[in-house]
C-alpha cells in the first residue's frame, strides 16, 4: 500500500554485517511508513491475554502506528480479531482501549457489526446495498495457552509449527492461567528498532540498570556459566526442563515464525525479580518451588516474554512515528492471585518498572546520536549477537526480493 | 505557487462516484497544501458581519492554512480587505485577531500602510523607492447583506448573481441588522475535508447527536416531509417564505459560486433551538412570530449558516495544517439585543456548543480510522448526497484541466 | 551526506539582490537540513569561553540542529572539542549541558573514551577489536583571548588570520579575563535565518526596541554621526582604539572567516547599556573609565558579541528545526567581579533580556507572514546592508559550484 522508498536501496547496501545499522533506518519517515507496512502489519503480534476477555463481547485494542485492531471473544467462546474501521467512512468503531460490546455500533452513523464481524443491514443505504459486503476486515489469531496473537497478514505463515516445539517446555509455568496485575507504558522518542535492540542485549545492563544486575547473572557470561549447572537440578525439582529451545536466526521455521526459551539463573539469594530476592506472588502453574531462574521466552519475531517462578512480564515496543515509541509492559501472575492478599502491585512492578526508566533513558540518548549527520555505524559487541539477528531479520522483511515470502513459505 | 502533487491523479483515478474519498486525500502533506492554494485561495470565505466593524479602522483577521487576511472599515464607509504580509520582509502587519487601527503600522519596521493599503513614503529607502508599487496585496470583497465574504483570487466569479436570487429570500431575517453575541473555536485534529463532510449530512445526528436530535427533524426525512406542510403555513404567518432555492451542484451558476436555502421544521414544542424549545432571544429582522422552523443556509461552496427565528449560528472549518482544523462557529442575534436583559449567552449557545464537540470527537475518529493503511473508501447513504456533492466540488477545485476556470466563467 | 535539495536552484534563481530572500529558503525542510550540513557543519562556531572549563575533565556542549559538540579542557591544560556520538551504536555520551568528567563513559555500553577521545579497550569485544580505530570524531578548536569556536570541517580555512588583525583592537577588554553572569535561551518559531537578518540590521530598533533606542545610536544614522567625535576622544582617554576593522563580505579573507570590529557611540548620559545609564559591573580588562561607546563584534559569519565597558554579551542564534531557533545570549563580566558585591544580574541582563523578548516576538511574526503563499520578497532598506552581506555568504555556502571552496581558499 505504501511504495518502496527511494532511499532504501542505498540504505541496504550501505549496511555492513557486524556493525550497526546505517542513520536512515532510524530518522526517515518515509523508512518509518515502510517498516508499518512491511515489518508491523505481517507479522505476529502480542495482544493480550485470554483472561482479559473472559465474556461474549469482551475486548481489548492492539494499536500501533496508524492500525488499530480489535480482539474480542464471540459468542460461541472463540477470540477474533477484527481491523477497527468502519467499511462505510473509516471511523473508528471502539475508542476505547478495552471494554464489552453487545455488536460493534460505529459511533458516526450506527453502522452495526456483529462480534463476528458480519454488518447488519444498513440505514438509509438504499435497495441494492448487500450487507455481505462490507463486514469488517478479519485479523488472523492464534492462541498459545491463553497468549493472544494477532497477524493482519493472510499470507503470512502460521505460528503453530513453533509453538508446538514450545508448548510441552511452557506447560509447567501454567500460561493459561494468568491473569493482568499491572500495564505500564514508557514512551521513548526514538524510532521502534532502537527499542528492540535495546531490549536483544544485556551488553548495556551491568552500565545501565544497577538494579536488574544484582539479580540477574545475563550480564556477565562468565559468571552466569558457573550458575547454570546448580540451576538445571533445582528447576528439575520445581518441575521445569531445563531444556533450551533455539527457533531463531538460521533455525526459525520462516523469518516470520519461531520461538525460544531458556531458563538462566539469578543471583544466589534471588528467588524472583524483587528488590530483595524474595517470593513476590503465588508460584505459577505447577511449579513446586523456586528454583532461582528466570526464563526469557520469545514467540515470533517481535514479542518477548520474561517468566520468574511466580509472575510472567510480557513487552511490546510499539511504533507510534518515526522517533516515537510505547514502551508497553504489562505484569502477569497467576490468575487466583488477589491483589493485596497475594501480591503487592508496587512490589510487583518495581524492578521493570525501574529498568524501563533507565531504557527510556538510554534508548532516547541512542536517537539523538544516531540523529548526527556524522553518525557511523560501529561493531558489535560479542554480547550483541541477537541485534545481528535482528538485523537480518529486519533487513529480510523490508528487502526487495518478490520471491521472498513464497521461500519463506515453501 | 505549489506544484502539482505527484500522486495526485493517481488518487483522483482511485476515487469512485458513491465511495468515500481515498485516504491519501486526507494524509499527505503535499494534497493539503495544494488544497490551500486550489481549493481555500481561490474561493469566497465568509470573514465575518460589518457590524463587527462599525468605524474607520476596525478590523477582524482571518486567518487558515498559511494565509492571513485583514478585512477592514475604510474611511469612506466601505469594506476593504488585504493580505497580512508586510511588502517589505514579509512580517505580519496586525497581529490580533481584531482591533482598530489609524493606520496598518507594520511591527518589525513601522512600514506604514493607509487603511485603503497604499504604503507611505518608505523611511531609509533611498531615493529611487517608489511607495505605489509597494501597497498591500488586495483581497477582493462581496458583502450580503452585512455578511462579508473574501477572496484573495482576481480570475474566480463573482458571487452576486448567485446573491441576487437569494436575497429576497434572506430579506426577512434582517441578516444586516445582526450582531455577533459569542463566538468558539474547536480544534480537531483532522483534514479540514472530513470537517466539512461532517457538516454536509444528517446521517450521522441521529447516533452521535443526541440533544440537536431532540429538536431537529433533518436525521430523520420520513419524519420531516410530515411536518413540512404545517410549516409552510405558520412560516407565512411569521413572515417568512417557504420557497427553497439550491443553487448547488449542477444548478450552481459556476463551480465557485452558488447559494442554497431550505426552511425546515423542528419538532412541535420547539420555537428555536434551544434546550427547552423556548425562544432564546428576540425574534430577527421583520418577524412576525416564531414558525417552528430552522433555515439551512449556504453560501458559495463553503460557508455555511442555520438561521432560526431568533438567531444565526455560522460555521467555518478552517484547515491548520493537514490534519489540524478549526470548527469555527460564531453565534449572531439582533443588533438591538442586550446579552443579560434580551439574551442568556449560555443558554444560547448550548445547543450548537454541546453538538460541536459531538461533532469534534466523531470527527476526530473518523480521521484516525481513514489514517490506517487498510481503509477503503465506503458507500455513501442515500442521507449523504452532499457529501457527493462535495467530492465533485473538490475534485474539480484540484482538478488538472487547465480551461476549467474559463469554462466555469463562461 | 545529504543531498541537494531539488528546489534549490529554482530558489536561487528566484532571488533578486536587493530584495529579501524567496519563501523556500524558510520553509522548506529539505533546504534547512542542507543549511546544517553546508552552512553549520562548515563554519566556525562560538562554543564558549576558557573560564567555563578551568580544570581538567570540564565540559560544555554545543548543540545545534541534530549534531552535538564536546568542547572539553584536557589533561595538558589544552581544549579540545569531540563529536558527542559514541563509536559503538552512537548514543549521544554526555547527556548534560556542562559538567565535569574524569573520562568520557558512554552511558548506554560503557565505551569509555580518554578527554583526548582515544578509545580504552572495549569489553567482549573480541580479540581482533583494535580500539586505535574508533575514537571519538574530532573537532577542531580555535582559541581567542579565552573565546572558543568549534569547526566540524577539516576544509575550512582557519580563523587566525582573521583574529590576527583582531587582537590588538580588542586587546584592552581582557576578554581573556571574562567570566558567564548569565546565560538565557529564548526559543522563537522561525527560521534560523531570520533570527540572524534581525540581528544584523537596526532598521527595527527604532519601532520595536523601545528599552534599547533610549540608550544606543544605531537605530538613527545621522544622530550617530553626530555622535562619533566625541566618543573617539572619550575611547582614547579609556584606553580604547577608534580603529574600526572591517573584514567582511568582499574584505573577508574567505567566506567562511572574517572579522568586525566597531565602536559607536550610546546616547549622552549612557555608559553602559543599563536602564538609567548607570555602569554594571567593574569596567573590564585594562579600561580606565567609561567611554559612553559600545562595541560591535563579529567573529566568522555566524558568532556576534556586543562588548560594552563593564560587560559582554554574546549571541548565538542556533538552529533546532526548520521553523524552531534558539536565541541564546550569554552575559559575560570581568573574571573577579562578584554577583552581588560587584553586579547585580537582574539589572546587567535587563537590557537585552527585554529586547530579546521583543526580537522572539517580531521574528516569529516575520515567520508567519513569509509562510503565506503570497508572500513576496520586499527591497531592503539603507539599513540593512548586511541582510544582503548575509545572503551572499548564505548562498555562497549553499551554492553548487564544486569548485568554490578551493578558490575560497586560495
């Protein structure tokens, strides 16, 4: 829908394998338009968790750059998702970023859709209007115990064949089980890669986030190498593989598919992600025990996951211009979890909501420098492997080649 | 001055008789300054009333898009409009909204300008400086019975022969007797397009327009043609014609120009409209008596005027930027009236207040929804014929054809 | 690094000398991305003074447009100014205005750099990583009597030639022995340029400084003429040279140096530029009384100082976005004066804090009309010859002939 911009080509081969990417990437606008188009709107994106729209009519909003989709459980207990424009003048129907709706009323002219989507006939639209006609656009869904997953793309792979190698790994954290404890939103100026890339690589966490390196040992490799064999025997005893899955890069089904998981240790005396290494809320799933690990966890290409033993912490870096960008992290725990009782949100939240202020913070001085005229690209760090990744990944998704897609299928 | 945007003809191709418009008409920069210079710089736009400046030297801007223009009382008794551009370096000449000026005495450095616009001799301009070839950009100026209407473009018709016909009908309102009793203004952070469009239907009163929908019968034409003939009848008694005039579309005498009147019922109980139907100021011009009636008035393709039997409600969408307007709305009663004794000024602004912020929060939805890379341009209702009527409008203001203008002169 | 702005030649041909310049060159933004790259990315900048940063690890920044600039005093006692990009993945490395730092710590990976900008080892950077290659960008540094200006260009040619015929005029201030009383931003929504044209003419003073006219002679060329006389014998008896130097437009060794130097006359009763006339602050450098004169300076094409007998102001007009420009100005007295024994701050930056007030105003009222449409470039007066010096450097710089630095320079 949007052309090719005239300055991509350049950009591309402008880019070198080990460094950084190029300044374009990050300050074009018409880049930014690209990326919506060809990265945001094919590929498999977060949008919540079943729990939040337990009931027929039940929604939630998933909007990034000028899309805005609508996920919501139908009457016969299914979750669809449906774009958020009216087929008659393009309002948007739900203003809200949550709520229940008995149909989707547009709030300009009535214009009235089921929960599935269909349009009821139309007022004043004359004796030739078919209502068939202009239902809204669907939006792909795919469940993974609970998680919501959206893709606008028909053509886009399925996920499925990477959550099958997942689920038997995840199924002792009880992800179905969750429920919402807390959202928070950081908005960063500075264009959506700079914050994936931030959020790739720990090689910032030992100068930037005091708090996170207490407790967690994935700054260091050295150190962390030494914890992992103690860990393995006590995840066995909580009931967790420590089996690793590694979906990504070279090994993920297609560049839009994949997953991975590993269970890494924290420091000796932490239990979970607190403040001070002590239990924050109700073990999840089937989990027996802490064992002192975290599990970092990603489904597709852009939708990360960070699971302590007894609360999940889902991110999203959701574009919203060229240079500005939601920060979204939402706080999960089990879903019989009373808050007050069984966990104390500020408790909850501190150690992200913590770091998430550092990475604003740095992610924004990251724009203002690749801002320069006189910005170069640098090399990568031995800890900044999976920014390669993502690079290629990215690179990948917006390239030239029309037969792409059908290889990725085939 | 602006070139020819380069998608331009590819989105006018895309557009379809009986659809919305595309979304590129309502998102890209270069559309919208082409449509300051094609569309807003070519046409007449109401300025304000006379009685807003009754002596020599009183002025009111006004002001859209990029352009500002002075209109003020000359020392003759007439009204003159200029450009708000220094001939010297380009500064703003008068810089509020309105005043009374000796002189247009030019902030930056005091060139000097008659009310008529003619510059005075030039301080520190050498010997050779010529004072006439100086003078402010003249604005040409068509007034209405007290109404005031502005054009910056020399080749575009004249209004009055459209004028003509409409003036016997307005006759009774006394349109020049009026004053201005409130004036507000609602930004909305839309495409000044989708304002007007907004303004052009009454599909939309009945969902979003719950107080205007209690008292006026346009949502509902069924409804209307009943009551059509009782206010004919008590309209005559009042002192008011019923004949209707359209002047529009294809009747319009030339694309620029036209003229549209149409006397219409408010529901019985309802003498003007006000929260409780009751009159809310003292009847206009030559009325005998309250018809329960409203008139619908346009003038040029543009401006647009609701007349009730004790006031005037005008309306102006003014562009800002591409997705920046202004919903302007100016309230008039009779000049003799007195707010506090004759009028309430809440009271009187209650309705078209609560309903133009109706109208901000619909539109402003409609412009998110048009913003996504998947609208697709929807049919019109047989409600919307106006809104048709404006995409002919526009299309031909930006169209290519080079013998337009003289085609629509001759 | 950025291309030619398409519209940039027609531009150039529409400009007629003796005329302002055309709308685009205001407006557009591809031209002022060029104006960084051509214009500020090219010339000689004033970062500061020596006093700023005393001791070894002081810093100041210098930021303009997207670019960042490092002016720090090193271990050696030298000044030496860094492109404030980190090598790495170029986060911006100081985040603060000013400060003092042992060594240079990139905040997001901890690249850290000595003052001299040499890279120490960089961590997991593997065993091939020679740190020798990526130091921060250097930028060259020009000293003058404690005054610092900062160049990105390695082509530009030198300043000192300029500062050479400079020295002795201005040898008696002791600018060498200035310290910063003050230092204000006023951010006015306009165009670079027009912040600089109304610096460099006074054919405004008259109708829009008021505070200033009662005070200072420019604003009337032959009251001043009057005035000159007597201010060479009183500048004599101070201490003061009459001499005027003037190494601008066809003078200047090349377009991108030069130097001015005047002393002309304030109004009798007027020793400084205070409200009643009264000094500031301890005369400065060698002077043994007050002259009832003022200095204009200028140093390169873009750095402007005002030397009064008891204080500096300086004035900087840098760019942030095509229509967004900061006015800074800096207050400078004699190095042992002490805010309150020996100044008062509100009285010394009086003066020209209300007349920058004034200039915010009437330059973003210069903006707002040369962003009409119809805005056409007015005749300069015999005032404001060096507008029109100001153009031939501007389009100089901006011009298209590849051969023009080189005869610059030889």
């Amino acid at each position: 829908m949007t052309g090719r911009p005239p300055e991509l080509d350049a950009l591309i081969a402008e880019y070198h394998p080990g460094l950084a990417m190029p300044r374009g990437f990050y300050t074009s606008q018409a880049i930014y338009d690209h990326d919506i188009v060809r990265v945001w709107n094919r590929n498999w994106l977060w949008a919540g968790h079943e729990s939040q729209i337990p009931e027929a009519g039940d929604y939630v909003l998933l909007d990034y750059g000028s899309e805005s989709i609508i996920i919501v459980r139908d009457r016969d207990g299914g979750v669809r998702a449906h774009l958020n424009i009216c087929r008659h003048r393009g309002s948007r129907i739900c203003t809200e970023a949550e709520g229940t709706a008995r149909v989707f009323a547009c709030p300009y002219h009535a214009w009235t859709f089921e929960l599935t989507g269909e349009l009821r006939a139309g007022r004043a639209m004359g004796p030739d209007f078919d209502p068939s006609r202009w239902g809204l656009f669907p939006v792909r869904v795919t469940l993974f115990q609970g998680l919501i997953f959206v893709c606008c793309d028909a053509d886009t792979p399925a996920l499925e064949p990477a959550l099958a190698q997942l689920a038997p790994l995840t199924a002792p954290y009880g992800l179905d089980r969750l429920k919402v404890a807390h959202k928070a939103s950081y908005p960063v100026p500075a264009n959506w890669k700079l914050a994936v890339e931030n959020y790739l690589e720990c090689y910032h966490c030992g100068p930037a986030h005091q708090e996170y390196s207490r407790s967690h040992s994935l700054k260091s490799p050295k150190e962390m190498a030494e914890l992992v064999g103690p860990l393995a025997a006590r995840a066995a005893a909580a009931g967790l593989s420590s089996e690793m899955l590694d979906l990504t890069g070279a090994a993920a089904p297609t560049p839009f598919t994949g997953a991975y998981l590993r269970r890494y240790p924290l420091y000796p005396g932490y239990d979970t992600g607190s403040r001070d290494g002590a239990p924050l809320a109700p073990l999840l799933g089937d989990l027996k025990g802490y064992d002192g690990g975290a599990t970092d966890m990603g489904i597709g290409p852009l939708n990360w996951f960070l699971v302590y033993s007894d609360h999940l912490v889902g991110y999203r870096f959701l574009p919203r211009d060229v240079q500005q960008t939601d920060i979204e992290v939402v706080w999960m725990v089990h879903a019989d979890a009373e808050e007050g009782r069984d966990y104390d949100r500020e408790a909850l939240t501190w150690l992200w909501h913590v770091t998430s202020q550092d990475d604003e913070r740095i992610i924004r001085h990251n724009q203002a420098g690749v801002n320069s005229a006189y910005f170069q690209p640098g090399p990568l760090s031995e800890m900044e492997g999976w920014v390669g990744d993502f690079y290629n990944f990215y690179l990948r998704m917006i390239g030239p080649d029309p037969e792409f897609r059908k290889a990725a299928n085939g």
